[in-house]
C-alpha cells in the first residue's frame, strides 16, 4: 500500500537522491514521484520488488490450478450427465432459447453476488 506520504514531485528525487534511496530501503515501502502534480513513476527496493513478483507469480499458479481443477469438475459433470442420459440436444430451433436461459441465470449470480 502507498503511504500519502511517499508522494514527492520528481524535482525533489532528483535534488535528494540518496536520501529518498535510504528511506525506500528503510521503510521498504515504494515513493511516488510526480510530474505536474501527476503520479508517474513509483520507485521500491529491489527485496521488496522481486518478493511481490514472487507472490503475484505465486498467486497466478494458485488461480490456475483452482481454474484446472474446476474445469476438471466440469469435465467430470459433463462425462457422468452423458453416461446416465441427463442431457437434452439442442438444434438452431432451440439454441436460442438455451442461451437465453444461460444469460439469465448469470445475472441472476450477478445479483446474488452485489446483494450484501
């Protein structure tokens, strides 16, 4: 998270340097710089740069191991409705109707999901 108070225009950076480096790699948190009072650059230690990268790289294998697992579920639901008969067949007719079906139930979970 960015502390407020990390917020500097990039004139101050360049004018303290070495001073604004100690903070980042005292406090390891990362400095806001701005141009024309606009946020462009910000700047972290290296640690605290590459333990982030570990942890979103971390955190993208986990979503795509539970994305797997749940298309492997899927799959399985599938393969079981087929084998015992539970599944109806669909024709340019009757697409229509299934996809409707479908986009109905999905703002119903949208609903489901904004309602606290």
């Amino acid at each position: 998270m960015i502390n407020l108070e990390n917020i500097h225009p990039l004139t101050d950076f360049k004018r303290n340097v070495k001073q604004f480096i100690e903070q980042i790699k005292a406090t390891k948190s990362p400095l806001v710089l701005t141009v024309n009072g606009k946020a462009e650059i910000v700047i972290q230690d290296a640690s605290s740069f590459q333990e982030m990268m570990r942890r979103l790289e971390s955190s993208e294998a986990q979503v795509q191991k539970l994305k797997l697992e749940a298309l492997q579920r899927d799959i399985a639901l599938g393969v079981e409705q087929l084998q015992n008969g539970k599944f109806k067949e669909y024709d340019d007719e009757s697409l229509p109707s299934l996809l409707q079906t479908i986009k109905e139930r999905g703002r119903r979970k949208l609903d489901q999901k904004q309602v606290p």
